[in-house]
C-alpha cells in the first residue's frame, strides 16, 4: 500500500477477453507484479493503441480535441486515477491543474488512460481497487514464461465476466 492510498500505475498493455471479443487495458502497478485489468470499448482500446503505437492523424480524433483544448484554456492534466470499484464497475477521475487551482473531473478510466497518454499525465489507482481487483503474479511477467502468464490470466478471466468489471 502507498502512503497515500494511490499508486502509480503504467500501461502494460491491451488484451483481447477470447470469451467475450471485449479489450481489457491492463494496467501495471510499477516495481510489483500486480495487473489491474479492465474492460473497455474497441473505440477506447484503438484509441489507446493508436497513441501508444506513435500513430498520427491529420486531424485531431476526439481525445487528441480534448487534450488540445485543456492546453488551450491554460490547463494542465496532472493525474488520472482510478478511483473505486463499486458494484464490478471501475470509476476514474481527471486531475487538472488551472492558474494554480486543481479541478477534479469525472471520467471513464477508459477516457481518463487515452487522455493520459495523449498528455503525459501520471495514471493512478486506488489502493482498494488494486486490492480488489488486481491480478498477482509470483515473479515478474517479464522473467515468466509466455505460456504460463496466458494461463495464469485464462484462469482469472475463466471466473471473472465482463460484468465483474464493468467501466462507467
């Protein structure tokens, strides 16, 4: 647990749910082998994949407007965290800095993580969300073998449904 209660996060990656052909952002709890999966939308996921693959556009797509306007108005975006898990849905905040106040903003963690790539804003979640809903592994996906990170995750998804982890 952190001093307090939020730990940063990174992106480790997005997956397809076999079962339900539904992404899930798995995000990483740096220096510790926990994964915070979540189900999101195709449209969010090639959003998220699209930036983090250094795609371009000639023309803005909705989250690139929306990062564009915050510095346009003179605001920054510090943070994003997600911030509970209440009845197997994932909530999140945007966390803003504007002419030295911070503004908290509603968001889908889905939203929230394709605004932060675009920004360069921290991705955090709550320490009982993490608790809850965090899948462990023994040693570092990086050090385990294919097969058994596949395994471990086709276990975990085998008793969990979309409808465990659902986004608001």
């Amino acid at each position: 647990m952190s001093a307090d209660g939020f730990t940063r996060m990174s992106i480790y990656g997005i997956n397809m749910d076999l079962f339900s052909s539904t992404p899930i952002v798995i995000l990483k709890v740096e220096n510790d082998n926990r994964y915070l999966p979540i189900w999101i939308g195709q449209d969010i996921a090639r959003a998220i994949l699209m930036k983090l693959q250094n795609q371009e556009f000639p023309r803005p797509l909705t989250h690139d407007l929306t990062v564009n306007l915050v510095n346009e108005l003179g605001a920054r975006m510090e943070r994003v965290t997600v911030t509970k898990l209440e009845d197997s849905t994932f909530y999140a905040t945007i966390t803003l800095e504007i002419d030295g106040r911070t503004v908290e903003v509603d968001s889908r963690p889905s939203d929230a993580i394709a605004l932060a790539v675009r920004s360069g804003a921290e991705i955090f979640a709550a320490d009982e969300v993490i608790e809850e809903a965090a899948v462990v592994f023994e040693e570092s996906m990086e050090e385990t073998a294919e097969e058994e990170i596949v395994d471990k995750f086709k276990e975990w998804v085998e008793r969990v449904s979309p409808e465990d982890f659902r986004e608001k």
